[in-house]
C-alpha cells in the first residue's frame, strides 16, 4: 500500500495539481479532498489515470459528503479504539496514561515558547525580538489550554457577551521584568475615545498653525513652537496611561472626559497665549499634568509592583509644574527661560528616569538592594498601540495640510494661477503621505521601538520636530496659495471668504517659515527612517543609505530656496518638483533591477543553486549537454558532487 501511494504521489508530481490530503476507508478505497470544486474538476483526470484499476472518491472540503464521511471514519476508529481497549486493557490504561502526560508536558512547552503563534504577525511586522514573552489573561495552570479555531464552541461564545462595569482595578499590559517584557498575547487596539481625543487636536493644530501665518515673525514662532509642545505632552500623556495600563470600565471613560475638557480650556487660551491668557492657558496645562500625577499616584498605591515608577513619574511631573506656576510671575526673557526649561524636562524627564531606573534595578551593588524590589517591574510601551497612535496623529497632520488650502472660487471658469498652487500643493501633502507610510514604513525588518532603546528615543523625540515643522509648513502654504504676485491671480475671483487671507506680496517670514518647515520635515523623516532596520530587497537599483543621502540633500536645497525670492508660484513649483523627485527616486530605487518597473516583472523568473560535477559543467557550456536539475538530482543520490566554476 505504501508502494502505491509513493507511485500516485510520483504521479502527480508531473501535473499542475498540489497533492491531495487523502484518507483511506475501512473497505481499502482511498477518499481524496479537494480544497475547491475547480481543484477537483481538475484534479479527476489525473485521479482516473493513476487509479485506472482502483476505486477511490473524491470530495469537495466542507461539503456534505467531506462530514460524513469524516463521521464515519471516527466512529470506526472509536470501534477500534474499543476493541482494542478489551483486549488489552492495561496496557491501554498505562498507554492511554502517557499519552495524556505527554500531552499536558506539550502544552507547558508550548506556554514557555519564545515564539508564541499569538506574535507571529507582531514578529512580521515590527521585527523579532527573544526578550519578549506572552502572558494570558489567566495565569493559572489550567489557562495554558490552547484550544484551535476548530475545538471552539462557538455556540458558547455567544453566550459570553461583557458588560461595562464602573470601576475594575488597572491591569498592567506589559512590563519588563528581569531582562524580559512581558506583555498580554492579544493586539491593543486604539480605543474609540482615543480617536475623538484627536478630534479636538486638530482645532490645537488649526489654530496655531493660523496664528504663526498670521504674522510669520520670530515671536510668533516661539508661541508656536511652546504651545504646540505643551499640547503634545498632554497627548502623551494620556496615549501612555491608556496603553500601560488596562481598566475597560466607565471610570476611565469618565478620566479620558476629564482630560479632554483640560485640553479644551487649554485650546480657548492660545490665540494670545503670551499675552493677556498666558496665566489660564498654564493652570489649564498645569492643571491637567496634576490630575495625571494623582492618577499616577494611585497606581502606585493599587500596584505595588510598578510603585518605583509611578513614584518617579510623579515626581517629573511635579517639578515641571512648580515651574510653569513660577514662570507666571515672571517677564519677558526670565519669563522664556523658565518656560523653555519646564518644557524640557516636561518631555525628556519621563523617558529619563525610565531609563535610569532600568540601569539602575541592574545595579548589585548593596547600597541599591533597598531600592530594587520597588524596580523589579517597569511598564513597557505596546509596539502596535504606540505606532497606531503616532499613525493617527501624523495622518491628521497629512490631513490639515489638505485643508488647511482649501479656498472658495469666485470666477466663472476657476481654472486658474489659485488652483493651480493648491493642486501642488496637494501633490506635497500626497507625496508626505506616500513617503512616510509606503517608503519609510514598509518592509521593516525590525522597528525603531524594538530594535534598540536609542533607536526609540530618536525615533520618538524626532516626531516632534517633524510635526511641527509640517504643521508650520501647511499653515503658511494656505496663505501662498492665496498671494496675488504672480500671473494670472486676480483678487476679484476669490469668494469674500478667501479674500481676507489674499496678500498682494509674500513676505520672508512665510518663505522662510514654508521652505525652512518643509526642508526640517523631510530631513527628520530621513532619519526616522534611518532609525528602522528595514528588509533587504535583492538587485535593487538604489540602497537605502544613497536614497536618503539624496533625501538629506533635498532637504538643504528647501531650507535654503527663501534665498531665491521666487514668485510663489514658481516657489511652490520648485518645492512640489523637488519633493516629487524625492518621491520618485525612492520608489524607481526600492525596484529591483531585475524586473520591468513601467509592465510589471514580466516572465517569470527564478534562483537557484545546485551541486554539479566539472564534466557536466564543461559539457553544458560548449552546448553539447542539456542540464536537467531532476535527471541529475537522481543520478547523484548519495553522492557528492564537486563543485566547479568556469
């Protein structure tokens, strides 16, 4: 019988046809299943060929016949299994014994894995890692049950619906304990309310994008520049709470609520944020990172394993916040010091001490015994939640640029120098879009977060920048959009609406602002990109370190294009060709050299090596000999063949 099978399997190996996984009846007929009714219509002639003499079936996977007949075959084996336990019942019971022990030891080793199927899509994605470890949501021995898709009861799990209760006590989703992170095996998904946060930042992005282009002078980047800073701690602050830790209840519904409405009287204050409501835009901030650190308070009074944390975490927000309230009673310079101080250690003093506090629980020394029960357990960002979340806020960025140059048309036939800059500079935004998403962030082999703890921190601290500086960008695209210097450009066939923003000359403050943002963007998307290890693709026709060198190069000739006092008509050309051509180089450099880039790959084609001897070799290449890799691959079973290279 297992002559026949090899025979048939051999025989379909010269057709076009996968083989068939196959059963075989108690009556002695093989049954075939076919994954679809194409394959079977297919696969039958063949079938027919090689059972000329035989009786067998074939039948479709999931059909009526496929149930039944798997029906029949496992009351057959429980016949069997019957018979065969009356036969010989202890040595069935001591069998029967084992293979249970073997199967509990298998699952224990299944639950230690460092590959864990649960991770394989966040290996693919974000990149292996053999410090990271899952948990369930059960820990106890009877939770390492893995059941499969199909053991499911899926008629059971209907009956599993959740209820949202006011108050569960914070979990903790991941954490790094003794060299490992442990995290929960399941993907964090971003919450609805984490999106309606975002909502209100785009009135925090339009409003201090409009306010720098106003008046694009020094000062105003300066309001800019710490408002913007400001806004983007409080983001982090709350996207860092949601993603440590795990509550699922009514209260965080009502905290998240809380801090939106912190948000929203910080938003009411920017438009003369260095002016008469300074002092209400810094109580509804300092307000805001002190509800935070009564959160962060209580964590540690809940979870004691992460209290050496929450502790610190208190304390940097602490000591920023008595000097935002001090720099109230401050003016002009002295006033800017303390700000600019507060805002640093606002955002750099959380990932500091986060850091120390891991070097530190390494530490053996006996005077830091004391200290290290209380830094055993560090709280670790989720990879998918993090980068999901810095994807919707860049993507909302994107999106600010795109209307941010709307504008209303007054003309009979609306085709003009207007629409021509806010078609190109839709192009910029695209080719932003296109850039960051499908050239920088696809075919990561490992990413910035996961591959080194410098990479994140470069990874994160360079986003801000970044932002900013599209954000700047946008804003004074939408006035340039607007100007009347350039051919073509009548005031007359704009709405009302858009004539208020209609300047008859562009001034420097907007080059500098529209170019120097463009060139600081790019240059910082260079090296965020630069922070990632991305996969190799073979053959090429640009690599990766030339493309961004071109990138970098780019970036420079941007910052410097105020210098040329062009039009804006023609400034905006130059900066969308420039930006284009970066676009362009990356993705005919990111193809293979190998295929047709304009038709697809063409013909295809494939690699490969294989051991030959030196007679065969000569032979094939004066043409006297067709190589045939199967004939050979048989002739020298066992054998081994000497390499050789002509």
């Amino acid at each position: 019988m297992a002559e026949e099978e090899k025979k048939h399997d051999e025989s379909l190996a010269h057709h076009p046809v996968r083989r068939l996984r196959h059963y075989l009846h108690p009556l002695g007929r093989k049954i075939y299943i076919a994954a679809t009714p194409e394959e079977a219509e297919t696969a039958r002639p063949h079938l027919d060929q090689s059972h000329a003499n035989e009786q067998f079936d074939l039948i479709i996977n999931g059909s009526p016949e496929h149930v039944a007949t798997i029906k029949e075959l496992h009351a057959h084996r429980e016949e069997s299994r019957k018979q065969l336990r009356e036969r010989h019942s202890d040595l069935y019971a001591e069998f029967e014994h084992v293979h249970q022990e073997l199967e509990s030891l298998t699952r224990e080793l299944n639950a230690m894995t460092t590959r864990e199927v649960a991770l394989d899509a966040n290996f693919s994605k974000y990149g292996y890692s053999a410090h990271l470890r899952t948990r369930e949501a059960d820990s106890s021995a009877n939770s390492t049950t893995n059941l499969s898709i199909q053991e499911k009861d899926w008629d059971a799990e209907r009956r599993k619906g959740a209820s949202l209760q006011f108050w569960n006590k914070p979990v903790i989703r991941q954490y790094f304990h003794k060299g490992l992170i442990w995290r929960a095996s399941e993907t964090e998904e971003v919450a609805s309310f984490e999106l309606f946060v975002d909502l209100l930042y785009v009135g925090i992005i339009a409003i201090n994008g409009d306010r720098a282009s106003e008046n694009p002078t020094g000062a105003a980047l300066l309001q800019f520049c710490v408002t913007f800073l400001m806004s983007l701690r409080q983001w982090t602050d709350l996207t860092l709470t949601i993603s440590w830790f795990e509550t699922n209840d009514l209260a965080q519904r009502i905290s998240v609520l809380i801090a939106i409405c912190f948000l929203f009287g910080f938003t009411t204050n920017l438009d003369d944020a260095f002016g008469s409501t300074y002092v209400p835009l810094v109580a509804f901030h300092v307000g805001y990172r002190l509800y935070n650190a009564v959160y962060f308070a209580s964590i540690a009074y809940l979870i004691p394993l992460v209290r050496g944390i929450m502790v610190a975490n208190v304390i940097t927000i602490l000591v920023p916040s008595a000097m935002w309230i001090g720099s109230i009673q401050l003016e002009g310079g002295e006033r800017q010091a303390v700000i600019w101080v507060a805002l640093i250690v606002d955002i750099f003093a959380q990932g500091t001490s986060l850091g120390l506090l891991q070097s530190w629980s390494r530490l053996e020394a006996k005077w830091s015994a004391s200290f290290n029960k209380y830094l055993q357990f560090l709280p670790a960002v989720n990879i998918e939640h993090r980068t999901e979340r810095t994807n919707a806020f860049v993507t909302l960025v994107f999106g600010y640029s795109v209307v941010a140059i709307l504008y209303q048309n007054a003309a009979g036939f609306g085709i003009n120098a207007f629409f021509g800059k806010a078609i190109m500079g839709l192009i910029q935004a695209f080719s932003f879009n296109m850039i960051y998403f499908e050239i920088d962030g696809a075919n990561i082999f490992i990413h910035a977060i996961r591959r080194h703890r410098l990479a994140y921190m470069i990874w994160n601290t360079l986003h801000m920048p970044f932002i900013m500086s599209f954000i700047l960008a946008a804003a004074t695209l939408s006035r340039i959009v607007l100007a009347r210097d350039c051919p073509n450009a009548d005031l007359e066939s704009l709405a009302e609406t858009s004539k208020l923003n209609s300047e008859a000359e562009l001034s420097s403050g907007l080059r500098w602002f529209y170019c120097g943002g463009l060139g600081i963007a790019l240059a910082c998307m260079g090296i965020i990109s630069m922070t990632h290890k991305h996969k190799v693709i073979e053959l090429q026709r640009i690599g990766k370190n030339k493309r961004l060198a071109i990138r970098f190069a780019v970036s420079i000739i941007l910052f410097c294009l105020p210098l040329a006092e062009l039009d804006s008509l023609r400034l905006i050309a130059t900066t969308s060709g420039l930006l284009m051509f970066v676009l362009v180089m990356d993705i005919f450099g990111m193809s293979r050299s190998c295929d047709q880039f304009w038709f697809g790959s063409g013909q295809c084609r494939y690699t490969s090596e294989c051991r030959l001897r030196r007679k065969d070799m000569i032979e094939a290449a004066k043409g006297d000999l067709k190589l045939d890799v199967a004939e050979l691959s048989k002739r020298d079973v066992g054998k081994q063949a000497q390499p050789a290279v002509l």
